[in-house]
C-alpha cells in the first residue's frame, strides 16, 4: 500500500501541472523514505530472528520441547 501511494502521489503532481523539478524532488523524497522504510523492516526482522533463535537454542540446550513440562 506505500508502494501505491508514492505513486499515486506522482500520478497526483503530473495530474496537477507541477514542472519536472517538483517532481524530482518529490522523487528523491519519496525514495529517502522507502529506502529508511525498508531499512526498519529489514532491521527488525533480523532482530526479531536472532531473539527467536536465542529463545529456541536455550530450550534445547535444557532438553525441553518448548511445549511444557511433562506431568
């Protein structure tokens, strides 16, 4: 869906009659931010991989399936 709205915001300022430097600039911006944008994403699921991993490895290393203690 912000894939669809940076280019619905392009479409918007060539619908509009902006000159080619406006939409150079909305161009650069708009990139900056996908880029920062996917750069958080990135990020996270590494970080969200590597807790997943360490909550997984120490219950293996104690000998539990994860699912409990068996009565």
């Amino acid at each position: 869906m912000l894939v669809l709205g940076v280019i619905n915001g392009g479409l918007g300022l060539d619908l509009a009659g902006e000159d080619a430097k406006g939409e150079i600039a909305y161009g650069v911006i708009a990139g900056f931010f996908y880029l920062l944008w996917l750069l958080v994403v990135i990020l996270t699921e590494v970080r969200r991989r590597r807790a997943g991993a360490g909550v997984r490895g120490k219950a293996s290393r104690e000998g539990s399936s994860g699912y409990g203690t068996a009565a």
